[in-house]
C-alpha cells in the first residue's frame, strides 16, 4: 500500500509538498519525520521487537519500534498507530515521553524519539503488520552484547547508558 509522507525542509517546517514512499526521491534540503518508540516496563527492561526475513534493510535484527509519520499525522499519533500495527500494543498520545529530534541528512529524515513506561505481557504481542515477527524484554547488559554481536538494527539512536535518566 502506497504512503504518503508530508516533506519538510531543513528547519523542520513542514511544506506544501508531498513524497510517495519508495516511489520518489527527496532533494536537497527535503525531509520526512520517521518516529521511534521505546518501551520499558517497571523492571527496566526494554522491549525489542525482531524484523521479519522480508525485510531489506536489517532481516531478522532486533530493534524499538519505529515507522514513517503519514501525510496529516503528527509524531505522537505515528508512534502510537506503529505500535498498534507492528506490536498489537495500545499506547495514549499523552503517555509518550518526548527525548530528542535527530537529523540526518544524507537519509533525508527527522526522528523523534520518544520513550513510554509500560509492562506488558510479551505473550500478549500480536505481530499485525507482518514487519515484526518475535518480541523480547532485555536488560540493559543484554542490549549492549546483543549491540556488540551484530543483533540489533543499526539505526538504533537511543543512548542506552542516559537511560536511567528518563524518569522512570
């Protein structure tokens, strides 16, 4: 199914443009937001969710739940609609907690990352969209040597070693 994304420039300013997903190519100073979510529960544990094999970019590697904001979605509303479609978990907006926007130029994208305190049964995980095939609770010592040995996607921007000053 065909996405529409809304183009944004250099600032962050959202234009009149639109991109199509996999159809365009985004020019100099032209930029999508992409959103990414992590969720811990109340033991300080993050949950990963593993890629599907079909999958260009990094089969089968685990990361947080991340997706593209939609044409007419704000970065809250993307966070809780990828959720619902990649892990069959509910979320509020207001539940999210903003941590950063990074830029990157040569991908063209924004990312705002949020993160969201949340225990949730990992047998009550429904892969809907079939970009997500299995689901884990890790502490942070198993994220960091599952990071060392090439299982986690690389685009992973969460500083892992601030997190206990999320919060929580």
């Amino acid at each position: 199914m065909e996405e529409i994304l809304d183009i944004y420039d250099e600032n962050k300013v959202k234009t009149e443009k639109k991109h199509i997903r996999g159809n365009d190519t985004l020019k100099t100073n032209e930029y999508v937001v992409v959103v990414e979510t992590l969720i811990l529960n109340s033991k300080g544990q993050i949950l990963l969710g593993q890629r599907s094999e079909n999958k260009k970019r990094n089969p089968l590697k685990w990361e947080t739940t991340q997706g593209f904001v939609k044409s007419g979605e704000n970065s809250k509303e993307a966070a809780v609609r990828e959720l619902k479609e990649e892990l069959g978990i509910d979320v509020l907006e207001e539940s999210l907690n903003y941590v950063k926007t990074l830029k990157d130029v040569e991908e063209h994208i924004f990312k705002d990352m949020f993160w969201v305190k949340k225990d949730i049964d990992i047998n009550e995980i429904k892969f809907t969209d079939g970009e997500v095939v299995d689901a884990k609770w890790v502490d942070i010592n198993e994220f960091n040597n599952m990071n060392k040995s090439n299982q986690l996607a690389g685009n992973m921007d969460f500083d892992l070693d601030k997190i206990n000053n999320l919060g929580i």
